[in-house]
C-alpha cells in the first residue's frame, strides 16, 4: 500500500509543505509537528473530506498529553483534560464514518480501506474503527515530527553527516527532471539516510520502553524472572550501553552502514521480538522524503540557545528556531 498508492501522495504534502520556507526563520519544533499531524490525518481520515481538522488537532493533543501524565481524573489535570479531549475526537470520528455512509464517495484513505470491509464476515464496529485510527494518528505522528527535528539537528551539528545525506539526495535529483516525485526504488536507495534515522532515534528516543510478558521461567543476569511476570524493558538504557554502541553518545550514522546491526538482539528502535512497530516503514518513507526535499532545496542555520531535553518527552524546550536559505 505504501508503495502502490501513499508515497505519492507523501510525496505532494512534503513538497506542498515546505513551499515558500526560503528567507524566513521557524520554529523546526512547532513545523514537524504540524507536518507529521497534517500528514498522518490527510493519509488516514482524508483531510478534505470533512471539516473538523481545524479543531481535531487541538483535542488531539490534549489528548495525547493526557497520555503520560499521572492518571489523576479531575478538572484541571492533564489527565482529566486528555480524557475530555478523547471524548471530542471520539465524536468527532463517528461524524466522519456517519458522513461517509450517507455518501457515495470512494475514499482511498486508511479508514475508507477499513470501512470497505463493512459488508464482509469480518468487520470492526464503529468503535473498533475509532480507536484503531486513534491508535494510528497518536503512534505516527510524535515520532514522526521529533525524528525528523532531531535528524536536522544531529547533521546541522555534524556538517560531514548533512553532506553525505544531501549528496545521496542530490544524486536522486540528477536523474530526474524539478517537477518528478520520487518512487520507492528511490526511497529504497536511500542507504544513508536510513541509517540517519537509526542513528537519530537511537539517541533521542520518543519511546522511553517496552512492556513484555514472560511466557517461561527465564534466567537474567543471575536473577529468576518467573513465568508471567511483566517486565519494562528501558530503550534508553540498552541505546546507550557502550559494550553495543561505541562511543554511544556520538552521533554516528555510519555505524548502521553495516545492515545487521539493525537485525541484531538488542536493536529496539522500532520495538523489539516478534512484535515490532506497525508503523515502522510508513514512518520511515515519511521522514526520508521530508529530508530529501529540505536537504536539497534549503540550507539552514540555528538561533542561539537551544535547549534539548530527552525526559519524559524528546523536546526542544523553547522551541528550535532556524533561519532557512535557499541551497
């Protein structure tokens, strides 16, 4: 599906999106953000086909904040606030599908896939439906938008990296003509760009951990972890363990040049065992064609002060600001 049919149309927002940046200083936070939501709905519930994006973003984030906070369900905190704006959406999503099934339009987005399957022995109901799109839209969208803010950050700093990364992009551009999108032959050759994204969410993690279950009695450093146990395996821990990642707090795309360290058993940055991320390609074309597009149109240079924080959430904690010129 994403390469028959949502690369294109990845492909368009990008470049519809990043039109007109040249000579204009923006919050790089504040602008993936945008773009990853914007993106995520218009694939997912088709933007055009209802009116409610203008407020289902701001529900959506309460939403999404309510989602690490302490589950304390009383007016004034966060959590009782992100209850409030799931209610909203909610509602919002069973307008949607009521529009859809008063209408004739095929949509080709994810809920008209799902909803195409209405009339088969195996269907979602209605709220089956809104919390796999809820699901969707809250999965891809923060780790969209912090991935792709952090990769410009880690190869702004890094200038042999951003030069490496726009000359594999250049070289896509050469053999083709301003106006062509790129296919997935393409994205497939983006070696080093994947490995930029490896690199960036081994160390800025938007996952803080994994939750598994023992199915056996297992040994672990000496200690019995009894069957059916739950365990909280840290992300953070394991990406910066030196014994794994030399030198784990440089960043270092090249060292996932070497393609079996992604495969290896204690790569988890996209989840980890037999239940890896869903999103996990999707995420990637996203990401790669926002940076073949800002690579090789702009050039940029950061304000001063910049403050990252990695806890709870990776964030720039007074925005990322940067001054955008033509390449």
């Amino acid at each position: 599906m994403i390469k028959d049919h949502l690369l294109l149309n990845i492909d368009e927002s990008v470049r519809s999106f990043l039109a007109n940046w040249e000579g204009k200083t923006i919050d790089l936070q504040d602008r993936t953000v945008e773009f990853a939501f914007v993106i995520a709905f218009k694939l997912i519930v088709d933007s055009q086909s209802s009116v409610i994006y203008d407020n289902f973003k701001s529900e959506f984030d309460k939403l999404a904040a309510g989602t690490i906070s302490l589950a304390i369900n009383i007016p004034g905190t966060a959590y009782h606030s992100g209850m409030q704006g799931r209610t909203r959406v909610v509602k919002m999503l069973r307008q949607v599908i009521k529009e859809r099934r008063a209408s004739s339009v095929v949509h080709s987005d994810i809920l008209g896939q799902i909803m195409s399957c209405e009339n088969q022995k195996y269907h979602l109901t209605d709220d089956e439906m809104i919390d796999q799109i809820i699901t969707m839209l809250y999965s891809g969208y923060e780790t969209v938008s912090t991935t792709i803010m952090m990769a410009l950050k880690y190869v702004h700093d890094n200038p042999k990296a951003l030069q490496e990364l726009r000359e594999e992009h250049l070289a896509i551009r050469a053999r083709r003509k301003p106006e062509d999108p790129i296919d997935w032959d393409d994205y497939k050759g983006m070696r080093f760009t994947r490995a930029v994204i490896f690199e960036t969410s081994r160390l800025a993690a938007v996952v803080n951990g994994l939750l598994r279950k023992t199915n056996q009695d297992i040994e672990l450093n000496g200690f019995l972890v009894p069957r059916g146990w739950r365990l909280y395996v840290s992300l953070r821990e394991i990406n910066f363990d030196p014994i794994l990642y030399p030198e784990p707090s440089t960043f270092n795309p090249w060292r996932w040049m070497d393609n079996g360290l992604e495969n290896h058993n204690y790569c988890f940055v996209f989840g980890g065992g037999t239940r890896l991320c869903p999103g996990k390609e999707l995420g990637m074309v996203k990401i790669a064609t926002f940076l073949h597009y800002f690579v090789t149109q702009y050039r940029w240079e950061e304000s001063e002060g910049i403050e990252i924080v990695k806890f709870p959430r990776v964030e720039a904690r007074n925005g990322l600001p940067i001054r955008v010129s033509k390449y």
